[in-house]
C-alpha cells in the first residue's frame, strides 16, 4: 500500500515534544513534531536508546505519569490535549502491544485473560464468551480458550496480546518490536495477521522496530528519531532508504536488504578455521521439565574458536539447551562434558571462569544498583585490584557505549542497553566458551556490528562462541549450525548446507538469510 491510497486526516499530533527522566540531564527526545494519520502505517526507526518505546508510551499517556520522568510540549489525540483524557480512556483509544508479551499478562489461561480485559471495560458477562471466540478467531487462535499462557509459544502468546488489545477497538495500535523474540516464520505470520487487521478495521499502525525488510509492504511512512533524540526523518520508504542511506547509516538504522549495498555481516569477516581442540562435548542429552520432555538424545561438540549456532522454532529447547551447556540446569540423561569432564565435577568457581553466559532476558543476571557495579561485581570477587578494575570497567563501558549511564540503575536502561550491559559483565575476563542467548535483540545495525566484531575477534583468539538466535543473517556467518527440531538435533553442519534444505528450513520454521534468499518475499510456502 502506498500513502496514495489512505486519506490524510490527522490523529495524533505531537507538538514540540520533549521528554527526560529525571535522574538524566539531557533529554531522552526533544522538540518532536510529527503528525500521525488515521488509518496510515507508520514505522518508527532509530538507535538503540534513543527513546523509541518512551515515546510510545507518552503517546498513549502512560508516560510521564508511570514513571519519574517530565515532559514539555503536548500530544494531541483527535483534536483533545491527551493530559484531558480520563484515567485509562486514552489506553482504550491508543492500544499498545509490548517487546515482551509476558509483561502484558496477569491471568492464567486465555479465556481468563480476554475476560479479564471485558470485564474491565464493563461488558455484559452475556457477551463475553462470543466477543472472546470471534477475536480468536482473528488472530489465528480459535478452539484455544483453556489454554494456559506459559505453555504457549513466543508467537503465539503475541497473538494472544495483541487479541487483548484489540478487544478494546483501539483507533491505534502501537507494536513496540513485536517480532523481536519470535522465530523466523512466526515473525512472518504475525506480520501477515498485523496486515490483515489492519486493513479490517481501517486502524493507525505504529510499529517500532530495528529491521524493516518484512514490513515493507505494509508500511506507508518511516520516521527516524537520531541519537540526540530529534525527528532525523520523515519519508515514505523507497524515498528514504533509496536517497538518505548515508543518514541512516549513522543513525545505526539497518537498511533493508534490498536498498543497501555494504557488504553481508558474512562478507564483512575474515574467517578463522576452529581448532580441533574440544571445549565441550554433549552426549546423549535428555531434559524434561513436569513430566514433559524438552530435549531428547542431543549429541554435539564445540571446538575452540569455533561459532556455533543453535537455530529452531519458539519453543524448540534452544534456550534449554544453553543452560544446560552452562551447567545452571541438570540433564535427566547424559552428559556435558568441559574438556572432558563432567560439569558436575567441576568447582562452581572454576566453571564461572571457564564459560561466561548471557541470559535472554538481561534482568536476569543483574544484581546490584549502578552499571558500574554490574561490569566490576565479579572482578571484586576475583581480587581485582581498584587501579584494574576502574580501567577494565572504562573499557568497557566504552566498548558497549554505556559511558552516559555509569551511574544508571540497570533496570532504567533501555531493552538494548540493557543487553549490551548484560555482554559486558561476562567480558571481564575472557573464558574458553561464551554462550549468548539472543544477543543481538533490541540492538540497532551499529550495535550489532560492534557486538559481533568482538565476538569474532575472541573467535581468532580461540574462544568457543555460541549463539541462540533467530536472526538468520547473524546464523549464516556461524562456522556451523545446530538445528533444534521438537527437542532432537534435526540439523547439524555448515551454514550452506543448511540453506539447501527447504524442507528442513519449512518443518524447523526457518528462512535463509536476506543475503541467500532468491527472489523477494520467500516464505517457503507457510504464507501465501
């Protein structure tokens, strides 16, 4: 769809807006002027940082309220100031569907969950069971009612939040990177349903997100907010990734694959063969979890400097599986063997210092109150000197871009900063294997090429680099991939090899990378 084809008559209008929290000086964003259009799509772009998800939470007025912030200027919804709306109107009018689906739940089982969100609006208990079966039916998740949230897949939980907020007939929906924790081809399914509500209901679309390829169909206008939080750019697509690619790339924004022309993260590398030096061996590994089993008979090695990615759909055992290779989960069957040694047998002391492990989600690993206490934490508890501890933290902080926010809460980071700190508590010192759980989510094109100039370079030294991801383009510049099917190794062999199996990548809900695909928009036969 093109801009042509919606009419223009303004929804919200933001008016030299300006917001800052108050343990910051400078502010977030400043003196933002933008129009946003009834039954238009919008894509909003920027840095990692830069107040992409704060702004969308003034724009429904849950920020500054929510949290220790101030704002200037006024947003203007439907010709009404937003500051005039009633508490908890303006969430009704303006939906929002979170990074996280999680964060948005509070019951148990669907049904419960779509009721709770009728009841609270003061809907006739007569009519909730029909208006809870038709939104399932729209988003794809009929007959699941009694299903309960936790054992739903990533996909299928934002579907269930984004039923949620539909339930409230929202004139806008903000999606704050939806995709961002789903594999491949759910990414895709759920961009094909945003597009099919969208033209249902004739509603505003905001998204936010670091990648834009797959939504170029859909979206009519991109907006680019710049690391000193202003409007860098306001275009329709092809006229802004064709004309402003210069921009863009400062501003740490990926360029889809079709405009840009800098080499694939794959041609960017000099690659180093692994040894044949075994860091880690697992054998015959099971795991179950309440009588449910979540792997099963896993067998793989991984060589010193060798990248090696884990890949496989929402719910595959990925993450399962890392934990068990750091030894924070206990297999049921089988072994983990460092150098040949049983995890189990190792001192918890000694096997910290030999394999660094970075969490998916970041707040899981922090434990203390300012970003500088995170990076030296461990360093204190290795007897680093104040001298060496103070230079390595610098470094680091340099290195991941925290410098600003020494003296920050980690919890008050943004989602990509807070990833970024979460890499940099396992650096401060270097361990035979580091194992990453989505590193590069939330993080914008500048971040994660830094991040993985990093990574490769502790690759060369003889560092065993393991990934989970679902970013196909950060998988095919692995040494090798493991492909996690229904708890089993489907897959195991070179990034190529992979690629040429179309069945496999169908069955495993995988794509090959921008970089392979031939022809625009393969999907392999999951989207029509």
């Amino acid at each position: 769809m093109t801009q042509l084809n919606r009419r223009q008559q303004a929804l919200l209008e933001v008016k030299d807006f300006s917001f800052w929290y108050e343990e910051n000086i400078a502010p977030l964003f400043q003196h933002l002027n933008v129009t946003l259009n009834q039954n238009e799509v919008t894509l909003l772009m920027g840095a990692s940082g830069t107040g992409k998800s704060s702004l969308a939470l003034c724009l429904n007025g849950l920020y500054p309220e929510a949290v220790e912030g101030i704002a200037s200027g006024e947003i203007v919804y439907n010709g009404k100031n937003i500051m005039e709306f009633e508490k908890g109107e303006l969430t009704q009018e303006i939906g929002i569907v979170f990074q996280d689906p999680d964060s948005q739940f509070c019951m148990i089982t669907v049904e419960d969950e779509l009721a709770f969100t009728l009841e609270n609006i003061k809907v006739p208990a007569l009519e909730i069971h029909a208006r809870i079966k038709k939104i399932l039916k729209a988003v794809g998740m009929e007959g699941f009612e009694q299903h309960k949230i936790h054992e739903l897949s990533g996909g299928q939980k934002q579907k269930i939040a984004l039923a949620a907020v539909l339930l409230l007939k929202p004139e806008m929906l903000i999606l704050d990177e939806p995709t961002a924790n789903l594999d491949p081809v759910s990414s895709l399914e759920f961009i094909q349903l945003v597009e099919k509500i969208q033209k249902d209901h004739q509603i505003s679309v905001l998204i936010i997100e670091h990648q834009a390829d797959d939504w170029l169909e859909l979206i009519d206008r991109v907006l680019v907010i710049s690391r000193d939080g202003r409007l860098a750019a306001d275009d329709v697509p092809m006229q802004l990734f064709t004309k402003q690619k210069q921009l863009l790339e400062q501003e740490g924004v990926f360029l889809p694959g079709d405009y840009s022309s800098q080499p694939t993260l794959r041609e960017r590398w000099i690659q180093t063969e692994p040894s044949r030096k075994r860091i880690l061996s697992i054998r015959s590994l099971s795991f179950s979890y309440r009588n449910h089993e979540i792997l099963r008979k896993v067998t793989f090695d991984v060589f010193a400097g060798e990248f090696l990615v884990i890949a496989g759909e929402n719910g595959a055992g990925k993450s399962t599986m890392l934990q068990l290779m750091a030894g924070l989960l206990s297999p049921k069957a089988g072994n983990v063997c460092l150098f040949d040694r049983p995890l189990a047998k190792w001192k918890e002391k000694a096997l910290r210092k030999r394999i660094g492990f970075v969490f998916q989600n970041p707040e899981h690993q922090f434990i203390t109150d300012t970003v500088y206490d995170e990076l030296t934490f461990g360093m204190k508890l290795n007897g680093v000197s104040d001298q060496e501890m103070e230079k390595a933290a610098a470094d680091l902080m340099e290195q991941f871009h925290l410098t600003p926010y020494r003296l920050n809460n980690p919890f008050s980071l943004s989602g990509g900063q807070k990833r970024r700190l979460s890499v940099a508590t396992v650096l401060d010192e270097t361990p035979d294997i580091l194992l990453f759980d989505e590193p590069t989510f939330g993080q914008d094109a500048g971040t994660t090429s830094e991040l993985m100039d990093y990574v490769m370079d502790l690759k060369a030294k003889g560092t065993a680099i393991v990934f989970v991801t679902h970013d196909m383009n950060i998988a095919d510049t692995a040494d090798n991939i493991v492909v996690l099917k229904k708890g089993k190794v489907a897959f195991s062999g070179s990034p190529d090899s992979l690629w040429k199996q179309k069945g496999l990548l169908y069955e495993a809900r995988l794509r090959m990378p921008a970089s392979v695909r031939k022809g625009k928009g393969e999907l392999h036969g999951l989207i029509h």
